[in-house]
C-alpha cells in the first residue's frame, strides 16, 4: 500500500479527494484555471514499490481530463494495489462557489452551487452574521454587501425555503472536505456582518469567474434572520451571550433592538446613550462628572498629573545632558599629554646648544631634565 499520495502544480498544492487514506483506491483533483501542469508525488510502505508513478511535470490543458493509475507492489508477496485519480482541470469561466455556509445557522435549502438563493436562521447566541465560503477557482473575484436590518421574520422566503428544502429531501449536514491541516489549495474564507435580535438582513455575494475574458458573474443572496430572546428575558446582554432581564453594569436596555447597549464614556448606569444616571466611582487619580451628552467627564485630581508627561520628558533630557557632560570631562582628562625632554651635555657633538631633541631613554652617564 501506498503510504503517502499528493499532487502539486509547482509549488502550489493541488487537493485530492477524498482526503488520502491506504485504503482508499479513487481520488479526484481539480486544477485551477492557471494551474497548467501538474506531479505526482506517491510513496510505498517499506517492502513495496511505486509502478506507473508519472515522471515529471505533466501537462494539462483547459478544460482536460487525464486519468493516472498507480501500482504498489510487494517484492515478497507480489501483491499489487492500484490507485487511480482523474485530474481536472477548470476552463476558468466557473462562477460558482464549492462552499457557503453561516456559522451558527441552519441554511435551507440545502447549499448547492447551482441554487443561488438561500434563507438562514441565526442562532440569538450570535452577534454577527459570519458567512464562510470556499472559492471554485483561486483566482476567482468575490465581493460581499449587505443590506440595512429590518425587524422582523421574512415568513414568505422562510415558506418558500422550506418548501424548496422538501423537495430538495431536507436540510444535509455540511461535509467536512475543507478542514485540512498544513498546505491546502483550498481555504475556507469569511465575513462578518452585524445583525440585532429579532432582525433580518439580505447578504449578497457575487463571484467573478477567473478568466477576465469571459467575465461570467454568479449572485448568491441568503436572508439571515436572527432568533430573538422570549419575553421573560427580551434582551440581549452581549457580555455573557444570553438572553437576560437586567442588563449588566454599563449597559442599558434598548427596547428597540431587544438588546443591552453600552452606556456612553465612563457611565456606570443610563437609561440611554445619552441620559447617564451615575458616572463610574472615583479613584485616587480621576473624578468622573456627568455631561450634558450623557457622557463623564474624567477630572484630574492632583496637578501633577496634568505635568506628569512633560515632567518625565523634561526628567530625561536633564540626565541625557549629564550623561554627555560625564563623557566630555572624561575625554578632556584622560587626554595624553606631549612631554617634552632636554638632555645637557657636554659633549657638542652629540646634541647642540639647549635643542629639543625626541628621547627614547636616558643616555648612560648623561643627565637629563624633564618639563
């Protein structure tokens, strides 16, 4: 049996399917539209052999398909197993994506690529709509918007997906072809979109195919509705993630979104963003006092603070200075001074009248001063 089975283009990896077990015997892979080669990278098991492994790059033009069969053999035994992979490759003019998906939402119909419109119910345990999706191509364009939130339940496209649902045989689980490890070619990518409890909003993504000449477009619209909390906890508390009566400190119901906002700067309690009851407590350092904007104001307690920063910078300049001063002196002090060295003889043929002479050491019998 083979023990490790791979393709590449180049450096780039290029995905089998299912992913690699021994077991398994048929695997597909797709190349991208500018993906125009590819190798095959198979590895026996100790005792074993690879057969009709391809040597090199192989060609593949748009729009091809090769078929390739491995052999392992065993040298003992002679057992074979073969191992064969239809390698694809895109024509580039591929809209469609292999994935979409709103994590912590139940999308119905069922994703396909072929079905462009979608409704999703949102968990209330979620904040933002968070869409995943996996391109068909790598180099394909993708683009997000969504529209404004509207409060409510869009019923008609709720029934109309439900419908659609039965008659595709319900809602499947999403399979998880994308959760690789290491190198892979292809990645789940997201985004994030806020949404209120009780609130819908329509996003749509729209997807260019790789080739620029072809230019074909594809427009998927899924409708996200967010559940919303029961009426013995109508509010939403952000901090915790659950649905609550009381809000926490710093937050105030907003009964127009069914959830507990922040109250403005430094407001400990408010009734709304701009009505603030009780400001956050004193420090050592700070006073809070409430404004007119329903903000709190933050009052410094001791002068020094308000210096405290041109203080500090003032503090290390001054030590800057000492330290260059220091290593002037020091430069100054330890500079080598020229000595200069006078030799008396009697002798006029050695050295001339009172002349200054360079003096490697007292001459033998010859006095000498110094200055």
């Amino acid at each position: 049996e083979l023990t490790a089975l791979a393709l590449r283009s180049g450096d780039l990896p290029v995905d089998i399917f299912p992913l690699f077990e021994p077991r398994i015997f048929e695997y597909t892979a797709t190349l991208d539209f500018a993906m125009s080669e590819y190798e095959v990278d198979a590895f026996a098991a100790n005792g074993c052999t690879v057969d009709d492994q391809p040597k090199g790059p192989q060609t593949l033009h748009i729009g091809e398909t090769h078929h390739i069969t491995l052999a392992s053999r065993n040298f003992q035994t002679g057992e074979v197993s073969q191992y064969r992979i239809k390698v694809h490759r895109l024509i580039g003019s591929e809209p469609e994506v292999q994935l979409l998906n709103v994590v912590g939402a139940e999308m119905k119909p069922a994703f396909d690529p072929s079905t462009k419109h979608y409704v999703a119910a949102l968990e209330v345990g979620y904040d933002t709509v968070i869409v995943e999706f996996v391109t068909r191509d790598a180099s394909q364009t993708v683009l997000f918007s969504a529209q404004p939130e509207l409060p409510g339940q869009p019923h008609h496209l709720i029934a109309a997906a439900e419908r659609t649902a039965k008659l595709d045989g319900g809602t499947a689980p999403i399979t998880p072809l994308f959760n690789r490890t290491g190198e892979a070619q292809y990645r789940k990518q997201a985004t994030r979109f806020f949404i209120d409890p009780g609130f819908h909003r329509q996003v749509t993504i729209t997807v260019q195919s790789a080739d620029d000449l072809a230019a074909i477009v594809s427009v998927y619209e899924v409708v996200v509705y967010r559940l919303e909390c029961p009426a013995s906890e109508p509010y939403f508390d952000p901090t915790q993630r659950l649905c609550t009566r009381q809000c926490s400190p710093g937050y105030y119901k907003a009964g127009a979104t069914h959830r507990c906002s922040r109250c403005n700067t430094h407001c400990l309690k408010c009734s709304s963003l701009l009505k603030c009851e009780m400001c956050e407590s004193d420090t050592e350092d700070f006073n809070y006092k409430v404004q007119p904007d329903g903000s709190c104001r933050e009052i410094v307690k001791h002068e020094y603070k308000v210096y405290q920063v041109w203080a500090f910078g003032l503090a290390c300049l001054f030590v800057f200075l000492v330290c260059m001063g220091v290593g002037i002196l020091h430069r100054c002090c330890t500079r080598r001074h020229t000595v200069r060295v006078y030799v008396e003889s009697s002798d006029d043929s050695d050295f001339s009248d009172g002349a200054e002479h360079a003096f490697a050491g007292p001459a033998e019998g010859k006095p000498y001063r110094v200055e």
